[in-house]
C-alpha cells in the first residue's frame, strides 16, 4: 500500500493529466490563449466557489504561481569562458 503523500502524488499527476488534456481541447476550440488563461482561471474560482471568498481563492492561485514560475523558469545561459 503506497505511503498518504505518494497516493497525493499520484491522484495530483491524474489530475494534472486531465487538466492537459482539456487546455488541449481548449486550444481547438479558440486559437486565443487569453481565453483559455481566463476560462481556466475562472474554473478554479467555481472550484472554490461554495467554500472560500473570491481574495482567497486569488491568494492561493498567486502562492502557486510562485512556486510553478520557478520550476518553468528558464535556466541561465551558461557563463562566457573568461580569456
């Protein structure tokens, strides 16, 4: 039986698949990726909806943004050889 947060893992990569799979779906429905950045955006505000407030939802999406921003970030270019 798989420890609590490799079973977490393991249900967030499901998820995660599924959520590619609809921006995938998304892309041929509008070629414009403000619409899908706005229409994903707003699903996970109705995600939230029944429980948390509008400025706690925006609070959470920004704390992960951080996070993802980091991991998507372009390495650095390798320094120049000195001579």
């Amino acid at each position: 039986m798989p420890a609590a947060n490799e079973q977490n893992f393991h249900d967030y990569k499901r998820a995660e698949a599924k959520a590619l799979e609809i921006m995938r779906a998304m892309k041929t429905s509008t070629p414009r990726t403000v619409d899908i950045e706005l229409a994903l955006l707003v699903a996970i505000f109705e995600l939230h909806k029944p429980s948390l407030p509008g400025p706690t939802v925006a609070k959470i999406i920004q704390g992960h943004l951080d996070v993802l921003s980091q991991h998507y970030a372009r390495p650095a270019a390798p320094a120049a050889p000195a001579g």
